[in-house]
C-alpha cells in the first residue's frame, strides 16, 4: 500500500510549535465532552481505533485505556516520533507514519476511525474519506471532529484570521457526503494568560490573536466544535448497497 507522504497539507501550529500546541491540546474541552459524544456514537470498548493525524499522539492514550487495538497514523515524521514516544508503555498502540488517503491497514478490520481538525476544509479531503471506509468494519464509523466556525466567540476569530474559509459550504460537503452533524460546546481553560496568549499566537495571525487576547476576561472561554458521522452500512443494509451498485 502506498505511504507517500509528499502532497501533505503541512499543519501551521503543531508542525511549527508542537510544545505550544501541546499546551493547547492539554486547555481545550476540559469536561470532556468531544469524548463523550464520540462515544455515544461508537464505543471504543474492546474495538480498534485509527486515529488519523494524530499528531503527537495526545489523544491515543484515552482509546487506549479502552480499545482492544489503537494505530495512530501521522504524516508528518517528527511528530510520528513524538506521538511514538508518548505510547511506548502502551501495547495496544501503534503509530505509523502515513497519509490519510493511504493507511497501512487492511479492508474492514476497524471500528472507529477518528480524524481531529485533520479534515478542516472539508473539500479535498474526499480520498481520505474514501480510504477510511475502506478500513472500516460494517456497522463502524468515521467520526469527524472539527471547530465551529459559525459560533462566537471563537468561530469569530477563525472567521476574521480566513476570510475565504465558508463554514456553510463546509458542512454542506459533508452532508452531501452523508455525514450527520451534531454539535458540541466545550469550555478551554488556560493555566495563565501567557500560555493563552501563545496559543492566540500559533492559532492565528497577529492583529486576530490581539483582537482575541482583548476579548478574553481571564482564562477560559467557550468553544463549539462539529462532530460529523459517517457509518459504513452493515448486514441487510450492506446487501441492498451492494445490489444498488451491481
């Protein structure tokens, strides 16, 4: 299977500020709801997860504690080795450097293939999305998780920092797709305002991070993300697919 990692979108913050953004990872939805919801809707427990751009692997260790199996897939090879790292001491972790569009894993032997803010423009992520069906086990999942960038405060600031960058047409690309959408609100928490402001500064540019640090009253502020959901049709439904397209 191909593992060409050139044509790689290169992530502006945790490529360039892996410390910062780890920072960040540790402030965002500290009540745990993004888990919660994904697991709503497709309980890890005793499954196998591939969590695509994982990055420095931070969420690999919560799968863990419940997956029978983990493989974090990273195209980036510096953080492949920092998320390597990270799970040495777990053995049902695996991390592999790869692209989205081209996993080392073979057809339908997931449950869970979890992507977050690794699909954030929606268009163009269409072979990964393809790719993750293909690993996906009938009845399991692709969940998408990505910021809101309709809901204020924070979707205000991805808004003014990308002015070409159309929420609606972004979800309107997953549904089309057939995804469901929820949406969920989480709260970050900073320890202190410096790590806030260098994450404003890894996240956006410098008049936005400003505009946000100004609006901030302390160290905590609300932030929705979107949670997209796409299952791969099992038994009687996966036969009528399967007559369709003969």
């Amino acid at each position: 299977m191909r593992n060409d990692r050139s044509g790689v979108i290169p992530s502006p913050n945790i490529w360039h500020w892996p410390h910062v953004y780890e920072a960040e990872n540790r402030a965002q939805d500290v009540g745990g709801a993004l888990f919660d919801a994904i697991r709503s809707v497709s309980d890890w427990a005793s499954k196998t997860v591939v969590d695509v751009g994982c990055g420095s692997g931070f969420h690999l260790p919560v799968f863990a504690a419940d997956a029978e199996r983990v493989m974090g897939i990273e195209p980036h090879e510096p953080l492949a080795v920092s998320a390597r790292t990270r799970v040495a001491g777990l053995s049902n972790v695996e991390v592999m450097s790869a692209r989205a569009d081209s996993l080392p894993v073979a057809d339908g032997t997931v449950d869970l293939v979890h992507a977050r803010t690794a699909y954030f423009f929606g268009p163009g992520c269409g072979p990964g999305i393809v790719e993750a069906m293909r690993v996906l086990a009938p009845g399991g999942a692709l969940v998408v998780v990505d910021l809101d960038a309709t809901a204020s405060p924070y979707g205000d600031w991805m808004r003014a920092d990308l002015p070409h960058y159309d929420p609606v047409a972004v979800e309107s690309f997953f549904s089309a797709q057939g995804f469901d959408l929820t949406r969920i609100d989480t709260r970050w928490t900073f320890p202190d305002r410096r790590v806030l402001r260098d994450v404003m500064g890894i996240e956006f540019g410098p008049r936005v991070a400003r505009d946000a640090m100004r609006a901030v009253d302390g160290v905590s502020f609300d932030v929705r993300y979107r949670m997209h959901v796409r299952r791969k049709p099992a038994g009687i439904e996966l036969r009528r697919v399967g007559r369709r397209l003969g």
